[in-house]
C-alpha cells in the first residue's frame, strides 16, 4: 500500500461526529458536557454545530482541547429552499467573521416571531400556555424553536414522545407549523465560504423533495461552491447511508458524518455512535488532521 494511500483511509477510519447541538441552540447538555460526553465514547474529532449560532464554539473548543480531542468550529444554518426549511452545515468556520455573525443574528430574529405564532396556533387546538413551557426548555431564548415546543408537549402529556409531536403538530404542513423564510442557499454558502469554511448539506434523507427536485438542489448547491453532504448521520436510515453515499460519488461531494445529537433520551445514535464512511469517499476533513 502506498503511504498516500494509508493516510486516506486512517482519516477515514477515525471516530468522527461533526453534527451535534448544545443548549445554546436546541439541545439538553452544556457544549463542555458534549465535549466530555464525546470523548468518552471515543471520538477523536468532533464540531459542535448549534442552530444559526456561534456562541457555545469557546467554551465546546476549550473542553474538546483539555480533553486530548481535535474540534472543528461549525454552525448549522436554516435556509429555506423550494419551499421547505433545509439545513446546512458550515465546518471549520471562523466563528468570529463579521458576514457570518451578522447573517445568523438575521435567522434568529425570525425565531421569536415564528415562536409566537406557533404558540397561537396550538393555543387555538386546546394546548394552552405552550410558548412559556417552551421557555423552560430554551437555554437561549432567542433560539426558541421547534424541539423546545416539542418537548413541553411531551412533558405536559399531549404527545408520547417527540416524532408524535411533528406528525401530529409541529412537522411541515401541520397546523401549528410556522413557515418562516430563512437565509437563501446562495446566502449560507457564500456565509460559510467567507468565513473559510466548507458548506455540507445536513441530513438530505429528511426533506420531501422529489428526485428532480433534489438533483436541482444538488447543482445549485455545487454551483454556490457548496463541497460536501452528510452521508452518516443519526437522522438517516441504513439504506440512507447508502443512498447518499452514491450521491456524494455522483458530484464529487466530499462525506460528512454526525449524530446531529441534542438529548441522551432522544437521541437515535449517541456521539461516537456512527458507522464508517465507505473507504472510497474522500471525508469532509480529510485536511484537517
């Protein structure tokens, strides 16, 4: 084996997890209790990726460094795009770039619009008093979304867990769903790119698109300079894996892989959890350890 060739699948072969989300955004655990909870189940680099905010990257990167463990600076951006909300992921990022900050602070103060308006739809379907149960949950109220929704509902007994939530409430096109135009592709790419980064589209598996609808997203995507799509990920299925592997081979997208984790009880795969990227696909941070 030439060396070239054994480096390429070493870095393939390391535990990796660069989709996990803090308090800061939408998950349960502190970014220094995710490093600690990371490390412990061995992975050796890892990004913490909070919706549309930066500020959890300090105090994830300086836990991550104590601990031994390579940390990669990330953000998961909202975009709407043919009509559905879609994320992606900015990797490696400087998180102190003024065009990336100033975009992101744009997204969240959407939020708290979109937060009122879906508490006056489910209180309108008999759930009372839901955007202060939401509250409780947000660790950042300016990034109340969804999930915190989602949970209050299961706490206060409405729903028996939290995909019962979405069928029946919070998924797109059900009642108390909030559509809110988010950033355009165009923008979180060229956000993501200015600040160094490289921009993976998350979890494709998740949106409802048809098949030319997403070979149109895929060229845009290409074409704004976006380089990589998660092919491993917590949110997709075994035949995902695969699916999205042959398409990452079909545009030279470079392979991603994250639990996209927010909660030890919620969690379809812990941090560390995931399978190995197939050895023939070059990795997202294949130069970056």
């Amino acid at each position: 084996m030439l060396p070239s060739e054994f480096f390429r699948i070493a870095r393939v072969n390391i535990k990796v997890d660069l989709h996990s989300h803090s308090v800061v955004s939408d998950g349960v655990l502190a970014p220094s209790e995710l490093a600690a909870r990371a490390h412990a189940n061995g992975v050796q680099l890892w990004a913490l990726t909070d919706h549309d905010e930066l500020s959890g990257i300090a105090e994830a990167r300086q836990s991550a460094t104590s601990l031994g463990m390579s940390y990669v600076s990330g953000v998961e951006v909202s975009v709407t795009w043919g009509r559905q909300t879609i994320h992606v992921l900015g990797l490696n990022v400087d998180e102190t770039n003024a065009g990336l900050n100033a975009g992101l602070a744009e997204i969240r103060a959407g939020r708290s619009v979109r937060a009122r308006e879906m508490a006056d739809r489910l209180t309108s379907m008999g759930v009372p008093d839901s955007y202060a149960g939401a509250m409780k949950f947000a660790g950042n109220p300016s990034l109340i979304s969804r999930t915190h929704f989602a949970r209050f509902l299961v706490e206060q007994g409405y729903c028996k867990n939290m995909q019962m939530v979405f069928d029946k409430y919070l998924g797109e096109n059900k009642p108390a769903n909030v559509q809110v135009h988010w950033s355009t592709l165009a923008q979180a790419v060229s956000w993501i790119v200015a600040a160094g980064g490289r921009a993976a589209i998350a979890h494709p598996g998740r949106y409802d698109y048809s098949p030319m609808q997403f070979d149109a997203l895929f060229d845009e995507f290409k074409e704004l300079g976006g380089t990589a799509i998660e092919v491993i990920t917590g949110s997709h299925t075994s035949a995902q894996y695969v699916q999205y592997a042959g398409v990452a081979r079909r545009y030279g997208f470079l392979a991603s892989c994250g639990s996209d984790f927010h909660s030890p009880t919620e969690a379809r795969l812990d941090l560390g959890e995931l399978p190995s990227l197939p050895s023939d696909l070059t990795p997202v941070w294949h130069d970056w350890v």
